[in-house]
C-alpha cells in the first residue's frame, strides 16, 4: 500500500512543478512558443556540437578516474575497458529515479561479470570517487555562496527569500536522506585507505577537470543561443542539475530538473521562453543523446541483458 503511494508521489510531484512553473509564467511562456521555436531554429550549431564533444571528454575521464581507482586496488584495467560501462551506466541512470541510483549497481556487476572484480572492490571504487568528487562540489557552493552574499543582500525581498529557503531544502534534502549511511561508506573508505591514498590527488584532479568541462559546456550551449552569463550563473546552473538530479521524484529527473533549472534561470533575469530553450538543449545532449548512445554500448557489450538478469529494474 505504501509502495502504491510512494509511486504515486512520484509520478505527481514532477508534474506539479511543471504546473507551478506555468502558472507563474504561463502567460509569458504560452504567448512566446512561437519566438522559443524560433530561437531554436537559430541556435548556433557548432556551439552545440563543441558541448556534446566537452561531454564525451568528460565521460572518457570518468572511465579514466576509474581506471586509475581500480588500478590502486590492483586491477589491471584500461580506458577503453571501462568506457563503455560508464556510458552504458548513462542510459540506466536516466531511467531511474535519483542520478546514478541505478547506473552504479550495473557498474558494480559489469565488471564483476567482464573483469572479474569483487563486488567490494568496486562498490569502495565508486564510493571512493564520490567521496573526492564532492570536494570540488562543495568549493563551487563556497564560490556560488560568496558572489550571491552580496546580490541577496542588495536585491532582498520576500521572493529572493522564498528562493533562498527552497534551494536550501533542496540541497539538504538529499544530505537528510543519506545521514544513515554517511559512516558505514566511510567506515569502507578508511579499510582501503592504504591502497587508495596514492590515487587521492590524481583523482581529485580529475574530478575537478569534469567540473570544469561542465561548466565549460553549459557556457557554450548559452552562447549557442547568444547569451553571455557571468559565471557565477554557470556555476549555480551547473550545480542545481546535480542536486535537482539526485532528488528520487522521477525517472532521470524528468520534470523536477527542467523545472528547477528554468525556475533558477528566471531568478537570474532570463526569461522562462530563453531558460527553457537552454535547458531543452543541455536536456538534449546529456539525456537523449547520451541515452541513445549509452544503450548502443548496452546492447553491444551485454550490459542490458545483464541489467535485466539482476532484476534491478523492478
């Protein structure tokens, strides 16, 4: 019965958002369609197609920050070994609730069943790799914070504290659901620690080298519509998308990220037709192109057969 419900919430939740967002907008945004297909006509292509090469970069350094992880753990591995699991982990996390909620535990039984790796190994590879991601995530929020001190405090009214008070739940919000189990991760962190710790700094840097691509790629999928955001927009956009992604409300985020993303644009002064134009892309690279290409990846290396024997999907 339970399940019934939560099933039904997450099906609604998404939807509503969208709901909030037109009737806050709507006006705007029904009598503009015509302009935002308009601008889509005219978006520059050879932006777009520099932000889905940055976003094949970046996969490829997360197969190579794996590698690396798995090396230290003394795994012989390459690249082009996990290439394909991390892409084909792309379209799995897009159809579940949560990023990477399901991506990871197919990651975890791909090379279990290809390289032969343990299930504990790989679970502390991955666990480990978030553990170092989320120091450049929380020295972006530390930027994000600082330059938007003084905005807030310039531009202060009850609607700026309404946004204010809805990112912070939004960012706790994840933090609350994970509190259970923070220590027992990091209870498996400390037992690798030995063999981990020579591949902190290289990880690290490789972390930060996907934040910056995405930062990088968000710039270029706003000029391709001729926009120039200061960074600090970039930087908040590009950190919303993880957070907005990783609240389990619907399949790959579908509903509550193009809602929260467009909503955080308006915050900026970008109109709801603009914003949306600019989420439609970025929505278009790193979900249904990145899916499409995923699933190839899939169904050549047996990663979707695999995904439906484990019955994860259920």
């Amino acid at each position: 019965m339970m399940q019934g419900y939560k099933s039904i919430l997450k099906s609604i939740v998404p939807m509503v958002l969208i709901l909030l967002l037109l009737f806050n907008y709507g006006n705007d945004f029904l009598l503009q369609i015509h302009l935002f297909l308009s601008n889509l006509k005219n978006v520059n292509t050879k932006d777009v197609g520099i932000s889905l090469a940055l976003y094949l970069l970046s996969v490829y350094i997360f197969a190579e920050r794996w590698k690396l992880v798995l090396n230290s753990l003394g795994y012989d591995l390459k690249t082009s070994h996990l290439f394909p699991v991390i892409f084909g982990a792309i379209p799995i996390n897009n159809l579940t609730p949560a990023n990477r909620i399901g991506g990871e535990p197919l990651r975890m039984m791909w090379v279990k069943k290809d390289f032969g790796v343990n299930y504990s190994d790989a679970f502390v590879s991955i666990l480990f790799e978030r553990f170092v991601e989320a120091i450049p995530v929380l020295l972006m929020m530390g930027y994000v914070i600082s330059t938007m001190l003084p905005f807030i405090k310039t531009y202060f009214s009850s609607i700026y504290l309404v946004y204010l008070l809805l990112a912070s739940l939004i960012i706790l919000f994840p933090v609350y659901l994970l509190k259970s189990t923070i220590k027992k991760y990091l209870n498996h962190i400390i037992l690798y620690q030995y063999k981990l710790r020579k591949t902190f700094f290289s990880t690290l840097f490789l972390s930060s080298t996907v934040w910056l691509l995405d930062i990088l790629r968000l710039k270029f999928i706003t000029l391709s519509l001729g926009l120039q955001l200061p960074l600090k927009v970039i930087v908040v956009l590009s950190l919303m998308y993880l957070i907005l992604g990783s609240i389990p409300l619907s399949a790959g985020g579908l509903g509550v990220v193009e809602g929260g993303l467009i909503m955080v644009l308006n915050f900026f002064g970008i109109s709801v037709v603009v914003a949306a134009g600019i989420v439609m892309i970025e929505r278009f690279i790193s979900y249904i192109l990145a899916s499409l290409i995923g699933s190839v990846f899939l169904l050549h290396y047996g990663g979707l057969k695999l995904w439906k024997e484990s019955k994860l999907h259920l």
